[in-house]
C-alpha cells in the first residue's frame, strides 16, 4: 500500500512513543504521581494544624470556674429532695450546659431567718468566693417576724460581702397575705429597696411561677418539687447569667 504524504511510518510514530514516554512518562503515571505528592502534603498540613492547634489549647488553658455560694434556706437547701435536685444543684448543671464553669456550694439552712443566716454568714461563705446568691427572708414573712429586723439582717449581709470584695444577688421573696396589706407593704419593700441601695441585681420572687401551684409543691404547698425546681431556675437563669458576666469582667 502506498504510504500517505506527510505521515510517519508506524516503526518511527513507535519509537517517537518510546522516547516521549521516557522522556516525560505516560500521562497516566504523571497524574498518580501529583496526586501522590498532593496528598503527602496534605497530610503533612493537617498534621502541623492539629500540633498546632493542640499547643494552642495547652497555652490556653480553660477559664478558671467563678466560686459561688448560695446562702438561703430550706428553698434553696433543697428540703424534701436528694441533694442533686436542690436549687444549687440544678443552677449549676444549667449554668455548665451553657458553657459556665462554676464552682457551687449549697449554703442553704432549713429554718433559717434573715438573720440566721447573718450570723452564719462568714463561715457559710469562704474566702476565695466570687459571687453569693443570697435567698433568705421566706421565714421571717411566714412567721411574721418584724420587717425592720429581716431589713436590717439583709442589709448587714450585703454590706459585709461588700466589704470582702464579693459579689452580690438577692431574690425577692413576698409575704404571706394573712398579716395584712401594712406588713406585706413593709416586707415586700426590703428587696427593692436594698437591690437600689447597694446596686446589686435582684430576681424580685424566688417562687415566681411556682408559689400556690399544688403541682409544683411538695405536700406542705410551700416548698417546690423537683419540677418547680425546674422552673424557678428557667426563669432565674438570665439574670444569674449576667451577674456572672459581670463577675467575669472584673476578674480582667
């Protein structure tokens, strides 16, 4: 057969093949070949981030949980319920789902008065606390214990943390209406009054939500289940935030 002008006979177009293949290899290996070398250094930068990443975490070490103390009375203590169902108990699991480290110690007294609770106050609240909650004064309305001496109890506590450099809280607590439109006036005012005065946060009722709800109360209709529980620290959890947030701050 005649050969067609200008085309390479088959032994050279072979031997063309042959050399660019041993000049530049075959496409096929070349591409295995950048693949392979991409993928080496892949892993070797994945592997740089994580050391990085890990020495990162090291240098930085997590942030040191706020000391808090919660001084009430059996509210708080948790009467009637295992300990891990208490108000300080449940406040702090809430606090850590929200990525708050927070060291928590229950200082709550059943029975306890305003004034009880001023005369235990330096060994319920140790040195290195940051923050109390304070939450007394329930018994001293349900026993109709003169309002002026709950004042009186309450303020000395705030002055006295005060004093220590530790912060303060304070919720509210109302009195019963069976003393009277006067007593519940004069009691319901301390809060308030002292939340103004000192220019500390208040969550004005401790049993917001809860109070005169026989399925959120125990048998005694006074103090809270598991479940009213649950609710007093829902609706307390943003105003405990921020009191934290601003513990925070003044640490810097």
């Amino acid at each position: 057969m005649a050969m067609v002008s200008g085309a390479v006979p088959a032994s050279e177009e072979d031997s063309m093949r042959v050399s660019m293949v041993r000049s530049y290899g075959n496409f096929d290996s070349a591409v295995e070949r950048r693949y392979g070398m991409f993928m080496h250094i892949a892993v070797l930068m994945l592997a740089l981030m994580t050391v990085a990443t890990a020495a990162s975490a090291q240098a930085q070490p997590a942030a040191k949980p706020i000391k808090l103390v919660v001084l009430g009375d059996s509210l708080s203590a948790g009467l009637g319920l295992p300990a891990q169902e208490a108000f300080p108990a449940k406040l702090k699991k809430a606090l850590q789902v929200k990525g708050i480290a927070i060291d928590m110690t229950n200082a709550g007294v059943s029975g306890d008065t305003a004034s009880g609770g001023r005369d235990r106050l330096d060994w319920s609240v140790p040195e290195g606390t940051e923050g109390v909650i304070v939450e007394l004064g329930a018994n001293d309305a349900l026993r109709g214990i003169d309002p002026d001496l709950a004042r009186t109890a309450l303020t000395d506590i705030v002055q006295r943390l005060k004093a220590r450099k530790i912060a303060v809280m304070l919720c509210g607590m109302l009195a019963p209406p069976n003393y009277g439109a006067d007593y519940a006036a004069r009691f319901n005012s301390i809060y308030p009054d002292l939340a103004k005065q000192f220019d500390v946060p208040l969550y004005p009722f401790f049993l917001d939500g809860v109070a005169a709800d026989a399925k959120l109360n125990q048998a005694d209709g006074i103090h809270p289940t598991a479940a009213g529980v649950d609710i007093i620290v829902g609706n307390m959890l943003p105003t405990v935030e921020a009191f934290l947030r601003n513990i925070s701050e003044q640490r810097r």
